[in-house]
C-alpha cells in the first residue's frame, strides 16, 4: 500500500460486443491526455479487435476467462484467445510475478442485466479495495461485487496484476453503445485515475475501513429440459430488478408453458446478473449473492 | 378477400440471436395442439437453425433480406441463407406464384430497441390490413409500422407470400429470452389464428375501414467518423423510447465528446428501431416515420 503506482492500465474491448469499452478506449486514443494525471502513467489498449470486429463475445473462447497462469504457459494451447491471452500477459504481466509492467487493470464490461453501476472483483489485496471504496464515497448507488469465480483459479483480464477490477454496467444489449452508461463508465474510470494521482501525491484523506458488498454465494442455472435446453426463462419480477432480494416463496422462473418456478431456498439472497446474455452458453442465470459489510 | 385460407406458417429464428420467436417455436412443436384452429392447418418452423446454434443472427448474410426473386431462382447463389432461402421458398412459396404452399406467414422477431408490441408490414394487400386491424382493436397498444424497406425489392420471410407480416417485439436483447414479451408475442399469433377460423368460418363481424401507422420516410443513419466507424450514439432522451416524437431542434445523437447533434429537419417525426445492435453494420440508428391513418 506504501509503494507508489507507476502504471495503470485501462482495458477494453474484452469481449468484443461490449461496445462501453469499446468506444471508450477510441475515445482515449484520440484524446490521450483524458487518462493523463500526475506522477504516474496511464495505458489503454483494445484487448480483443477480433472479437470487436466480428462484434462477438469472443472468436474461439472467452478471452475473460482464459488469464490461468498454467495456460499461459502452455505452447499447446493455440486459439485465437489463448494467443492474444499471452500478449496480453507479457504486456501487462506477467501474472503472478512480483512486479508486473502494470500496477493495476481496469478492464471494462457491460452486460445486458440490470446492474447499474458496478465493480466485480477478485481479489483481496488492500489497494484494490481501498480504491473501491473511494468510488463508493462518491458514487453512492455504486454496486460492489465480489466474484468467487466459475473457474477454479481466477480467469480475468485483470486477474493478471494483483491489484485491480471490472467495471460492470448495465442493462446493455450485446452490440449497443448506451449514451447515459458510456459516460458514466468514462467518469467512473476519472475518479481511478485521480486515486491514484492522490495517492503518490500522500493526499488522500483516510483510509476506508469497511465496505458493503455483494458476496458470491452461488451461480443458479435456468431450468433445461434432457436435450440441455433451457425450458423456463426469469420470472418478470426479476428481469429489469437487479440486485432483487429472494425470499424463499418468491417467484424465480417461470416455463414456456407459464408454470412458475419458486426460489425455495431459506436464507434470503440478492440476485443479481440476472438474465445476462452470454451467460445461457454458461450455464447460469443469475448469481446469487449475500450483502454485507466487510472489513477492507 | 372471398378465399378461404388454407394454411398459415409461423415461422421464427429468421434471426438466429432473437430468442421469442426460436422459444415459441419450440413450444409449438411440444404442444403441436396450441396453432390448431378449425378450418385451416398451421404450420410452424425454425427458419435459420445455423444461425440459432451459433446465436448470431446469421450465418453468412441475413435471412431477412434473402427473399429476393432472381436471387432465390440464382443457382450460384451458395452462401448458407441463400441455400436456406430456396428451401424455405420451395416449402413455403414459391415467391411471387399465384398459389403458393401457405396462404399467410407470421414471422415472428426482437428488437433491442423500445418497439413494445409492433407489426412491420411491408405490402399492401387487403388481408393482411384486416388481419392487423383486428389484432390492433384487441390489443390497443399494438404499434403498425409500414416498412418501406432497406431492399429494393421487399425480401422478408414473409414476402414470401402475398399476405402476412412480422410481429416484432421489443427492448430485448439479443440472446434473451425475456419472459413477459415472449407471452405477449403468443396472444398475439394466437389471435391471429383465431381471425383465420372466424374468417373461415363467416364470423368475422365487420371490415376495418381505417388504421393508425407509422409510415416509413427514411433510416437515418449514426454520426460516422472518416473510418465509417461511429462516433456518437442516439441520445439519451431517444434511448429508452420507442416511437419518439422529433421536433426541430430536439437533441437527436450525442458524440463520444458530449457534444450533442441535433435534430435538424421542418417535419415532425417519428423514431423507431431507435439503436437496435443489428442496424449498426447495416448503417441505421433509427428509422423515422409519418403518423398517419390510412384507408384499408
């Protein structure tokens, strides 16, 4: 926490039909001195033009989940994503070294879910945490996420440094770019930077002690018939309700043929990535999630 | 008009990312008994299966815009929705002959724009007016757009045939099945049916006279920069509302920079198909119309 940032990274682009990041990284390469501040350098990077292009998720896999340190090191493995991941990794990286070309990575999402304005971290190094919760003080209705992952060593881009997150925003459909969350994610991404500037600068007011968040309990699947097909979508209670607080009894799903699905579970818990578009292939329909307050 | 129909085809999964109509062609084929009706056979299909496992919306070029005459009778025509159009056209048409296989298509699409519950229509005939007609006097909020076409020569599913059009449904992303609109789009092919057995069987009350559209005057494309890339988007009054009202000087697109563009013409508009992630390689950001009520 005492040492200086020397490197930021801004990156977009991941999954190529997110167009925030997108046309937020165009933006920064036409105006580089928006990401200037003091005492530090800022880099910006499209992490996946093939994926942008074709306006997909991805070309082979997911890019987002293909930061493994053993994949990374395997010649072997040679699609499209698994190339750009090591790049990417000698870029910034590389993952798991002491001291990787960047200090921290931003990477920049959207999701056709209802999540507002959020962040989905990974990990629990102090730095990342503390920079969360400056951008709570000043983004009251910021939602914080804490992922526990659906692989087993955490895959994301900014999974490479120690420190770091995705911004989330939402709902956005695959291959829209949203005037009012464009320029809330550049704000957002604003605020980073000049945490940063601050903190080399010893001008930071406090520490943050505690934060809420939304903690990963599980990744709940839709229904699916034996084909593996889904049968029953989210109920409308939960479609455009982000972060909707289940109680057992609740409505969760209902079938093609209109039979409601009941969350039966006792303890309560917070949905939220509900009904996200790249998630059917995943096999998820939500996550779910307790709210608390940690100690950062 | 006299003639009775025959055979009605629903048809869905033109576009293979737009899940209502792929999943209510699903639950047809469970419940074949749900498209009976007394007086006429009701097929439905899967139109674009390639592009349904992929969701994408195609697989080469889109489905939608494949129903061209010489194309569909052009042997060295081989991409895989030119091949997919001769056998939906041989099954369902021929295009263009007097008596074709089905005497009516109802195909059905999502838009990820605020279209609620719409008809695109794009021909002139008798029936298919009355059809809609009916359908608009049950359900009030139903919005008739007359598509004058981004094709010289109308090259839907459902052009096809002389008479039918498509339901298109509306914010939705794509690769969502969203419950309420997937529902909303069943009544409404349900009450499309029930017009063919009334009309089979004399019961049908009275004749429409009168309808109120949007009549299409033009797509109006996205700000593009030198690259042809875009460089703004549709702005946020216009974002989450279909059917938007555009008077002179209203705000129209905002750039990447903030700085807002203008509506800029004498006559009063109509937006719809505001910002649908489809239109942006075909070079429209919305498509503006005349409300009018024409004579059927």
């Amino acid at each position: 926490m005492s040492n200086k940032i020397n490197k930021v990274a801004i990156t977009g682009g991941t999954h190529g039909n997110e167009l925030t990041g997108v046309y937020l990284i165009n933006k920064y390469k036409k105006n580089p001195d928006l990401v200037k501040r003091e005492g530090f350098e800022t880099v910006f990077m499209h992490t996946n033009v093939g994926a942008m292009e074709k306006c997909t998720r991805y070309v082979d896999k997911d890019l987002n989940r293909t930061f493994i340190k053993n994949d990374l090191a395997n010649d072997m493995l040679y699609s499209y994503e698994d190339i750009l991941a090591k790049n990417i990794n000698a870029k910034l990286g590389p993952k798991g070294s002491e001291k990787t070309a960047v200090d921290f990575i931003v990477d920049l999402h959207s999701t056709t879910s209802d999540m507002g304005l959020s962040i989905v971290i990974d990990n629990d190094n102090k730095l990342t945490w503390q920079v969360v919760a400056y951008l709570k003080e000043i983004e009251p209705n910021l939602h914080i996420f804490r992922w526990k992952g659906d692989t087993k060593e955490v895959s994301f881009v900014n999974s490479i440094t120690k420190d770091g997150f995705a911004i989330e925003v939402g709902p956005i459909p695959q291959g829209v770019l949203r005037a009012d969350l464009f320029f809330e994610t550049e704000k957002l991404v604003g605020y980073i930077l000049d945490y940063f500037e601050k903190l080399n600068a010893g001008k930071l007011g406090k520490k943050y002690k505690t934060i809420e968040i939304y903690d990963h309990i599980k990744l709940l699947d839709f229904p699916r018939g034996e084909d593996g097909d889904i049968n029953a979508t989210v109920h409308p209670n939960l479609q455009d309700n982000g972060y909707f607080k289940l109680t057992k009894g609740d409505p969760l799903f209902v079938t093609l043929e209109g039979e409601i699905i009941k969350y039966k579970e006792d303890k309560e818990a917070y949905a939220l990535f509900i009904n996200e578009a790249a998630y059917y292939e995943k096999g998820f329909a939500m996550c779910l999630t307790e709210k608390k307050v940690i100690d950062i």
